[in-house]
C-alpha cells in the first residue's frame, strides 16, 4: 500500500479545518509487520478486559480496523498474540488499542498492524464487560463506529469518508 499520512494531510487541508479529517495524537508503540494500513473502524470500549476484544476478533475482519479504548490503563494487557495471530486469519487490516498489549514478539511475527500504548506481561480480566459500536475517545480524538482509519509509521488518521490518494 502506498498511503502516506503525511500526505493525506497535505492533500485533504479542507477536510482537516473543517474536522471531518482528525490525527491521533502520537503516543501508540508500532507492533505486527504491517506498518501501513488502512480500513474501515469498528469501536469498542472495555477497561482492563479482553473478552469482548477476544470476540470481535474471532469474528471475519473484511479488511476494517478494530479500535479499542482500553481507558489507556497500564495496568495489564488487553491484547495478546493468540487473537492477533487469529485477527490475522480472519482478515483484520489492523488494531489499535488503547491501552497495553502482552506477547509482543509473538504480534510482531503477525502480518497485521498493530498500534498500543505499551507492552505489559499480566493478563487483563475475563468479565466480557464493554460496549461494542460506541463513540470512543482516543488519542485526543472522538472516534465513531464506521470511520475509516488510516496508520503508517508517520501517525494515524481518522476520517469521516474513505478517502482516495
């Protein structure tokens, strides 16, 4: 893929005065093989839980990303090798997850994007308590089920429409 962010922010201004083109701020770590990539955003918000994280990633990917706002707690990982490797299999473009992840060397064997807060070695809880297709706030950015993102090793943006470049 040849998207650059920096790009898409020089050749959509327009889009970013009048907010439909939004960058996260930079504070997520690079893991997984796939630095550049795209999809469309399905949300999900849980805190210091995997299973709902576990779940949507057993589920066919079709090329979207899965954002997930962890509440940015580095307190354990909410995201591990096993549903990366299987978020893989199913077609998932990326995860971005606010908050930590575990298994590190096993992500970065995946072809898949990847962005985190941090790498943590404990578990996170298995009560399956989320809200799935939520607005979330990340980043610096509200971020709503069905936007399109876009990641490479310059930042990540979030846009309203698909956008072409």
């Amino acid at each position: 893929m040849a998207f650059a962010t920096a790009e898409a922010c020089d050749i959509n201004s327009h889009l970013i005065q009048n907010g439909e083109l939004r960058a996260l701020q930079p504070i997520f770590q690079i893991y997984g093989r796939r630095q550049v990539f795209s999809g469309q955003i399905v949300t999900l918000k849980v805190f210091e839980d995997n299973v709902l994280v576990r779940e949507f990633l057993e589920e066919r990917g079709n090329g979207r990303v899965l954002v997930v706002d962890g509440g940015g707690s580095l307190r354990c990982a909410i995201l591990g090798g096993n549903p990366v490797q299987q978020a893989q299999n199913n077609g998932w473009a990326g995860i971005i997850v606010n908050g930590c992840v575990r298994d590190v060397d096993e992500i970065n064997g995946c072809d898949i994007g990847v962005r985190a807060l941090a790498s943590h070695p404990m578990k996170a809880n298995k009560r399956g308590i989320g809200e799935r297709h939520v607005p979330i706030h990340i980043g610096g950015t509200r971020i709503n089920d069905g936007e399109w993102l876009y990641a490479d090793t310059d930042g990540i943006l979030i846009s309203k429409a698909e956008l072409s470049v």
